[in-house]
C-alpha cells in the first residue's frame, strides 16, 4: 500500500505539469477529477490499512504512526489540500496554482 502511495503521488505531480505546460480550462476539469478520484483512493487506503499503525503507543504522550502508515497519511493530506487548491482555482476564487 505505500508504494501504491508512492505512486500515485508520482502520477498526481505528472498530472500537474501536464496541466502546467498545456493549460486550458477542460484540462484544469481532467486534472481536478484526477486529484479528486486519487483522494478518494488515498482516503479509502487510510481506513482500509491492514498494516500496524502506531509504534510504540505514548512516546512523550503522543501516538506516532509507523513510516509506512506515515506514509500513506501524509500522502492522502498533501493531496487533499491540493483537490482544495484545484476546486479554488477551477472557480476562480484564487489562481494560486495556475494562472490562467
């Protein structure tokens, strides 16, 4: 499941330079669907992880997810504040990632 991840992080960063360089509102619509799809997948691979989660439950009062559930974690957060981004963008409210 973390190289799954891994992954689709890979695909989510080419699907952005396509929409960079070869920018048009149908192409921002495709890159918003797949980031949002991939999200989906990301958010049901969180809850669906088999894997241990936590190691050594209350180091320093905190719980601290092994690295592979870091992983996966991490990567469905960068790509949740990133769907966020593109649906701001695709309105119009904030061209904070393509100016177009």
């Amino acid at each position: 499941m973390t190289l799954f991840a891994l992954l689709l992080d890979v695909i989510c960063l080419g699907g952005y330079y396509f929409q960079l360089y070869s920018g048009g509102p149908i192409i921002y619509l495709l890159g918003l669907f797949l980031q949002a799809i991939i999200t989906i997948v990301l958010l049901w691979m969180t809850l669906t992880y088999k894997g241990k989660r936590y190691r050594n439950p209350w180091l320093f009062g905190w719980f601290s997810a092994t690295i592979r559930f870091g992983i996966v974690l991490m990567s469905l957060g960068v790509n949740a504040v990133m769907t966020f981004m593109y649906v701001v963008n695709y309105f119009g409210i904030n061209d904070l990632i393509f100016n177009h």
